[in-house]
C-alpha cells in the first residue's frame, strides 16, 4: 500500500518531468539517427536509450541504456563500453549493412552490434522494450518481426529481469556479466560474476584471473549464500548448460537470482531490479574465496565471522593464524591410514567445498558414502535428493585432495557434508569413553549422597529435597558443555557473604522468580552482581544448571557475563559482571528515568539486542533459544550497551534441531509467542517474537501486557501498533519522552519490523539476522506484516491456555502453562 504510493508518486514526477522530453519514440528507424542529446524510450517509459557521458567532464560519450525513472541515473547496459566517442557529437543509427552502429563526428565507426543481416534496411528498427532489452527487429509488426540482434545478448555489468547468464562446461565458456572499471569508466573491470564454467552447479565472481567468491553449491534447493549482505539463489542444471535469469527483491539488498524467472513472479521494485556487479564488493568478513585455506571453515552465523579448522584439524601454521592470516588454512591430526577405521564425519549447514565431482547417477546416500569410502583419496561426499517445482534432483558429491571455501551458515541454510576422518571411531569411542567416565563419577557421587542423605535421614528423620542438580541430564548435552562447566571459576562461599555483607538486604538489587540478586564488592574493589538462587526450589537448580551450561560457555558484548558460580550445601549462587544501570525495565517505563533514552540510545539497544541475539541462534557451535526475552531481562551496562541476562529457561539446541516441544511452558505473558504459549512449540523463531514484542515497548514506553498508556480500545500493544501502521499513523505511539530526538524513518523502520518479528506465524517472522540487517539497511523494506491476531494476557480469559498459575514478583511474572 505505501510501495504503490510511492511509485505513483515517482510515477507522477516521471509524467511531468516527461512532458519535456518532446516527440520521443520508442524506436530508431533505418534513415534517423540520434545524436549526443536525442533519446528513445520505451514505451511505458522504464527506460531510455542514448549518448551519456558518465564523467564529470563530457570528453567520453558512450550509448547506453539507463533507468528513465529514478533520480539518479543508472546505466544498466552499455555499448561501447571500451571505446567511446572523444570526437563529438556521436551518432546512433543503422547502418547500410543493417548493423546499429555508433559513429563518431568524423563518421568513423566506433561501435556495431556486427551482425550479417540478409535483411533490407528498408523495415529494420531498432526498439526499446519496457524491460530494458534493446532490440535489432525486421518486420512491420513488433511481435512478429525478426529478432536481429539484442542487447539481452550481450550484458555489461547488470542483469535485467529475464536477461540471461549461461555457462557451457563443454566448451568451457560462460556469459557473464562485467563490472565497470569504476564509478566513471564503463571500460571492462576486474570483476565477473556468472555460473562456474568449469563446474556448473555454482556461481562465482572473479576478480582478474582469481576467485574472489563463491556461491553455495546448486543441489536442488533453493540455497542461501552470504555476500556482501546476503542473497538467495536457486537455478537449474543440466550436466551441461546453465541458464540463469535474475529476480530481485530488495528486502535488505537480498538478491533472488532463479532460472528461468517470469515477469510475473518477479518482485518488483523500482529501485532494485537489477543487480549490478562493481567494483567495490567487499567481501563480508571471512567470505572471500578460499579466506579461510584449505580444511578451514567460514562462519558466516557468528556476528563477527572468523576462520577456525574443521574438527580433526589444527591449523598448518599457529603463528599465522595468531597474527589472523589464515590462508595456510589446516592439516589433519591425524593423517588417513585407508582402513576401516576411517570414518565419516557430519557437518551440518554447510557451505559445500569447491572443486567438487557430481555423480548424477547415485541414487542413495549410502552408495554414495560407498563410493567414498572405497577411493582412499576422497575425502569428503554429500548427497543431495530434493525435488523442487516437480524437478527431482539428485546428485551425489565427491572430494579429492583438499577441501577449501568451507563455509557454516546461520540455521537452516546449508547442506550435509561429511568429512573423511582418521580414526574417528577410536575418537567417538573415546569421547563415549569420557562420557561414561563422567557418567560413573557422577553416579557414585549421586550414590554416595543418597546413602550419607539415607543415614541424615534416619538421624534427622527429616526429608531431605531430591537434589536435581546431580541429575544432570548429562546425554542431552555435548561433551563439550559438560567439560566447560567445571571450567568456570568456583567461588569460596565466604568470599560471596563477605562481598555482599551476608546478604544483607541493604545490598539487594533486584528479585526474579528464581531467586535474590545482590550487589557484591570483592577486596579489591570489584563489583559483582551475585544472584542467590531460592533454597529448596526445584527449578532453582534447574536454573542454575542451565546458566552455569549456557551462559558459562558464551560471550558476547551483548550477553550479561557469567563471572562464576558457588555451591554450598543447597545454596546455588550465581555470580556476574555488574550492570550498573540496572534494566532496560527500569527506564524505558518509568515516567522520569525515561527521559534518560534518547532515541539514539533506544535504536542502539535495539540493535544491540539483535546482534546479541543472533549470537544465541546462529553460534555454530550452541543454538541457543532465550525463551523469556522480556525488558526485565535485558541489562544495560556502563556504556548503555544492552546486555542479554537470565538465562534460566534457556534451551540449548543440538546440531540439526529446528524446533522443540515441552509439557511446561514457562515464559511471560506478552512476550510469549503463540505457538509456545498455545503448544509448547519454540524455536528461534520464538525469541524472535518476544524480540518484536520488546522493539514494540522501546519505541512507544508502553507495556504489552499492562494495557496502561493505551487507548482503551485496543487490548495490546501489538493491536494498538498494527492499528496505527495500517491507518499510518506511527508518530502517535512513540514515547513522547523520545519525540524531540527521533528520526522518524529510524522509528518507523522498528516499528515495521516490530510488526514483522511478531506475526502469528513463524515461518512468517524474520530470523534474528535479516532483522539485523533490516535495521542497518536503509532502504524500504518491501515485505509487509501480515496482521497479528493472537493475544495472551494476564488478566484475560483464554481458552486456549489451561491451568495457568501464575507468579507475580515485583516486574517479574513467571508463567507457568502446561502444553496441550
Ligand atoms: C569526478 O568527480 C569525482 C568527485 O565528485 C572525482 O572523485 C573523480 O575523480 C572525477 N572524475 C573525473 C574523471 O574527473
Ligand atoms: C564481428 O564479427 C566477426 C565474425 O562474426 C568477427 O570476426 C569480428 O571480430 C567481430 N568484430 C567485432 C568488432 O566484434
Ligand atoms: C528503401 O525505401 C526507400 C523509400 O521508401 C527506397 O527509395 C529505397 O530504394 C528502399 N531501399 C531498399 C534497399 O529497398
Ligand atoms: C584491477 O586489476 C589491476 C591489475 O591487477 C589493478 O591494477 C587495479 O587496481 C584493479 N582495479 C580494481 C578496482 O581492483
Ligand atoms: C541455455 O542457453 C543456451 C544458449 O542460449 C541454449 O542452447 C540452451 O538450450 C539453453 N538451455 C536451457 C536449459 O534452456
Ligand atoms: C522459461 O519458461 C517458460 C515457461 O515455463 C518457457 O516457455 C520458456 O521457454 C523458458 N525460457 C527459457 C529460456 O528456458
Ligand atoms: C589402520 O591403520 C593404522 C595405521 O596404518 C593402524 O594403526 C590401525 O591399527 C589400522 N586399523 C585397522 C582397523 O586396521
Ligand atoms: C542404494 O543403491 C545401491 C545401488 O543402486 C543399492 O544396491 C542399495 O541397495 C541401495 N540402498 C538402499 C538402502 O536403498
Ligand atoms: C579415486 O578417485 C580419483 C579421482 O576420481 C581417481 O583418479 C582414482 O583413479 C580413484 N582411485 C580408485 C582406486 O578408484
């Protein structure tokens, strides 16, 4: 509804600014020619073809083709791209031979489209299309005329919708399109993108004779690859040709490239149907081709990406990968000896290996790992069996000599690959073998408690709590969790009640459904926030196992820091970095300290939350859910950064799991999305609706659950906000303590993708990256929010929710639910 605005709008300066372009055809007869200042535009006006001199002087005229409707004038095509006309004015006609060709002044010929037409003159047109195709036709109808020649043939450095890259691996050749030498010179650049002519089930882009990026391997799917920001591609394959059309959309400079797109599923906008390939594409942190050397592994998820070595690697030369040179890449631990004690490791999500070998004809994966195995020098297969829009495809890939351009994407977005390790079996079993080591160690604890508990027992004859905490779930965690759990500092019981003088509540911070935080001073001076957890609560420890797990093994300058842990007796304390400006909570509903968050800090912390985040959900090596993602739970430090806290409900995810299910919902109303609170259902996808619910409260002050501050006619604030952005409105809900220092298009922005994070559905929501780049990104967002219609509130009867028992503590409302 506001796209159409705006391009009527657009659409409107374009008619007026129109009116000046008088007689202008859509065509070049034979006999007309145009000259340096004469155009021809197609006939609903999308584009223009003529002389343009892309410099600041007007030495260089080059004839090209550029969009007739935007403010600033991009070229998309360009004919004389290495030579141009010095000697002016050019000329633009068809030649004698039948030819469109580019004179200069002298008369001599600077450009032809150097064609042999067995055609007359008489009757050949040049003609402009609407979809930037500029075309050679002879003939009295347009539709049923020859086509000559077209500059769909030919792209310089953009594709157009419906304009066509191919690659040949017979012949080895591909059209591709060619970036500008730079921002002033159309002259060829450095760099390519097309398919891989060598092995076409890729795209690349190449810069010189080098690779300088590369796609996701093509098996089937529609497939993600990061680039500069990210895009999504999809083609087909025939063993031999590739042809490939383009469909963008610009939601965050994503690029939709499939084969053979129609105009008809093309999503367009005025601004973006084309991709460009220039001369500055940086490349996003570590993926640039090959960055990370051979054996080594991009990690596109991690907001930072960086290379480290696939498992059963260490890399080649450390010193290197210190000073953060990592192209030496990685060597095996230990090398392959050829026999079954070989084995195969899963990687999950992976942006596949270059230099692959397809094997079409394989029709299962455990003939494929069978091909695998029996050649010593393939070190790595995948298998890839998917049918797309009634296309089955399936292909089986193969590794010899090295894997490199290794990358892991953020959820959902790879494929399976699996590595030829040496000795894996020994290693699994090794690492079996600790896990029973610990499992033993932790049984004859758990023994030798209940007998000294059985005797108290018999002494006391008082019941003694079941202790959870030596229950640990110890199979449902990596071994690496479990290690790094006893690698967290212990802190003497003593030096805590010294630091926070007994407890005292002079000390007492803060109060959460689990327990007391307390601010804590050590000898030295340092402050400490130490969270005593309540005595003799069940799911206190059960929190308590779940923070010194999580939250010990993450980091992040967005997540509150896990300084270490004490247990004593039944105590189980909890001890962080100190926040000194307390919760978000605290300031963003308090009438006065409001005052305090400008909207530059507001739309940082709600960056800062993002990026924290997508840590959470997209760190390879744990997939955090938060599950109770509220205002209370973000902490603000020194710096007025946000700071993730409270990660009691926190879910760790395995490798490949998407989607979880529990008996006991626990969460907060207003922050809960529907599938959680209604099913037990949660995944990323549920913290990303909390995160909407949370952006929502930031801009407007307004609580989603409280209802205070709202108009009486809405029952939430998600109603409220989807109530203003349809009738445009926005302006009215922001915190009118921000209203001086807010730049509107910021707010709208969060406002927007508010609404998208907390649509009923979840595959509808955004992951917690595209709603980072959201933010950052400056241009219209073009997907719209579907209306939000579930609710769930406190103090309302629902149906759908059964038993709820509810706990108030101060700000804090734990919920507890029980799934259907
Ligand atoms: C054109 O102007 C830009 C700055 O506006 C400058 O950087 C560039 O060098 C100029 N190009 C030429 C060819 O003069
Ligand atoms: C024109 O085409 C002919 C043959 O098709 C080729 O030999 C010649 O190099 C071409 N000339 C240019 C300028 O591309
Ligand atoms: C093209 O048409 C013009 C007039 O319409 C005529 O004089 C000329 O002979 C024609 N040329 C050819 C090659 O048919
Ligand atoms: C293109 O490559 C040439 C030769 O390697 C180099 O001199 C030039 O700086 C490169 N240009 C860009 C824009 O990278
Ligand atoms: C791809 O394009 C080439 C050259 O234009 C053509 O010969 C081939 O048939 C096309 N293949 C498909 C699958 O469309
Ligand atoms: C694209 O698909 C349409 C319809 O599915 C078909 O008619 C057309 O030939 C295809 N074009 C190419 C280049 O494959
Ligand atoms: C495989 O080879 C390695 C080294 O050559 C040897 O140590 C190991 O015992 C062999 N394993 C089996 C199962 O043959
Ligand atoms: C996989 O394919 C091979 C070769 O076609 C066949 O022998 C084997 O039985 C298949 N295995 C399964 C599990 O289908
Ligand atoms: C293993 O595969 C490579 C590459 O395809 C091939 O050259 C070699 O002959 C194969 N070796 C065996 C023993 O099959």
């Amino acid at each position: 509804m506001r796209w159409s605005l705006f391009i009527s709008v657009v659409l409107l300066v374009a008619s007026l600014s129109g009116l000046q372009l008088c007689s202008s055809s859509d065509r070049l007869d034979a006999g007309e020619s145009l000259s340096d200042n004469q155009i021809i535009v197609s006939a609903g006006g999308n584009f223009e073809f003529g002389f343009f001199s892309p410099t600041n002087s007007t030495s260089n005229l080059y004839a090209g083709i550029w969009y007739a409707k935007l403010s600033v004038r991009k070229i998309v095509w360009v004919a004389n791209r290495e030579n141009p006309v010095t000697n002016h004015p050019g000329i633009l006609k068809i030649s004698n031979d039948g030819n469109l060709v580019v004179l200069d002044s002298a008369g001599d010929l600077i450009w032809s489209s150097n064609i042999t037409s067995h055609y007359s003159i008489n009757g050949t047109q040049a003609l402009l299309l609407d979809t930037g195709n500029l075309k050679l036709i002879h003939g009295d109808h347009d539709s049923s005329s020859i086509v000559l020649w077209q500059s769909f043939d030919f792209p310089t450095d953009t594709l157009l919708p419906n304009m066509m890259l191919w690659s040949n691996i017979k012949t080895k050749t591909a059209k591709s399109i060619i970036s500008w030498k730079n921002e002033y010179d159309p002259f060829t650049g450095n760099f390519t993108f097309g398919i891989d002519p060598v092995f076409n089930y890729q795209f690349i882009i190449t810069r010189g004779s080098k690779r300088y990026w590369r796609s996701q391997l093509w098996t089937g799917n529609t497939f993600s690859a990061v680039f500069a920001n990210s895009f999504y591609l999809s083609f087909q394959t025939d063993d031999q040709w590739n042809n490939l059309t383009l469909q963008a959309s610009d939601v965050s400079s994503n690029l939709k490239l499939s084969y053979n797109g129609t105009l008809d599923s093309f999503d367009w906008s005025l601004s973006s149907n084309q991709w460009t390939i220039t001369s500055d594409t940086s490349a996003h942190t570590c993926d640039s081709y090959a960055l990370c050397g051979p054996f080594g592994i991009c990690d596109y998820g991690a907001s930072t990406s960086q290379c480290r070595c696939l498992h059963g690697f260490e890399p080649k030369i450390p010193e290197d990968w210190g000073r953060k040179l990592f192209h030496g890449g990685c060597v095996r631990h230990n090398s392959l000896s050829c026999n079954s004690s070989d084995g195969f490791l899963l990687l999950n999500d992976m942006k596949l290996p270059d230099h692959a070998v397809v094997d079409r004809n394989v029709v299962n994966i455990s003939h494929c790992r069978t091909i695998c195995l029996k050649n010593c020098s393939c070190i790595a297969h995948s298998f890839s069996d998917t049918t797309v829009d009634n296309l089955r495809f399936i292909g089986c890939f193969l590794w010899f000599d090295e894997l490199v351009d290794l990358g892991i994407f953020p959820l959902d977005s790879g494929l399976d690959l699996y590595v030829r390790l040496a000795n894996l079996a020994a290693s699994e079993s090794g690492g079996m073998r600790k896990v029973v080591i610990v499992v033993i160690m932790i049984t004859s604890l758990l023994f030798t408690f209940i007998c000294i508990a059985l005797v108290y027992l018999f002494l006391k004859r008082r019941r003694i709590k079941n202790e959870r905490f030596n229950r640990l779930n110890l199979a449902s965690y990596s071994e690496d969790i479990q290690m790094e759990v006893f690698d967290l500092p212990v802190f003497n019981y003593n030096v805590v009640l010294t630091a926070t003088n007994n407890f005292s509540d002079s000390n007492k911070i803060g109060q959460g459904g689990f327990g007391k935080v307390y601010i804590g001073k050590l000898p030295d001076g340092s402050l400490l926030a130490v969270k005593r957890l309540s005595r003799n609560s069940g799911q206190g420890s059960e929190e308590f196992r779940n923070e010194v797990t999580v939250i010990g093994k993450l980091q992040h300058r967005n997540l509150v820091g896990l300084v270490g842990f004490c247990t004593y007796g039944e105590e189980r304390i909890l001890i962080y970095e100190y926040m000194p400006n307390n919760s978000l909570c605290s300031f963003v509903f308090d009438d006065r300290k409001r005052l305090l968050l400008d909207w530059a800090m507001r739309f940082d912390i709600i960056k800062g939350i993002a990026r924290g985040l997508i840590y959470l959900h997209q760190d390879s090596r744990l997939r955090v859910i938060h599950r109770d993602l509220k205002a209370s739970n973000i902490l603000l430090d020194k710096d007025w950064n946000p700071r993730i806290s409270d990660f009691g409900m926190a879910r760790i995810f395995g490798g490949d799991q998407k989607q979880a299910n529990t008996n006991r919902v626990v969460g907060t109303y207003g922050y809960m999305s529907p599938e959680y609170a209604m099913k037990g259902l949660f995944s990323v996808k549920s913290d990303v609706y909390s995160y909407g619910v949370l952006v929502l409260e930031i801009v407007s002050g307004i609580r989603n659950t409280s209802g205070d501050n709202l108009p009486e006619s809405f029952s939430s604030l998600i109603s409220y906000a989807w109530h203003l952005w349809n009738v445009e409105k926005m302006a009215e809900m922001i915190d009118s303590s921000i209203c001086d220092s807010c730049l509107m298009n910021e707010v709208t922005r969060c406002i927007h993708v508010g609404l998208l994070c907390v649509q009923d559905h979840a595959s509808n929501r955004p992951t917690m990256s595209s709603v980072a780049l959201m933010l950052e990104n400056h241009s219209p967002l073009d997907i719209l929010p579907k209306k939000p219609t579930f609710t769930l509130r406190a103090d309302k009867d629902n149906t759908e929710v059964q038993n709820p028992s509810i706990v108030s503590l101060n700000d804090i409302t734990i919920t507890e639910l029980h799934g259907r």
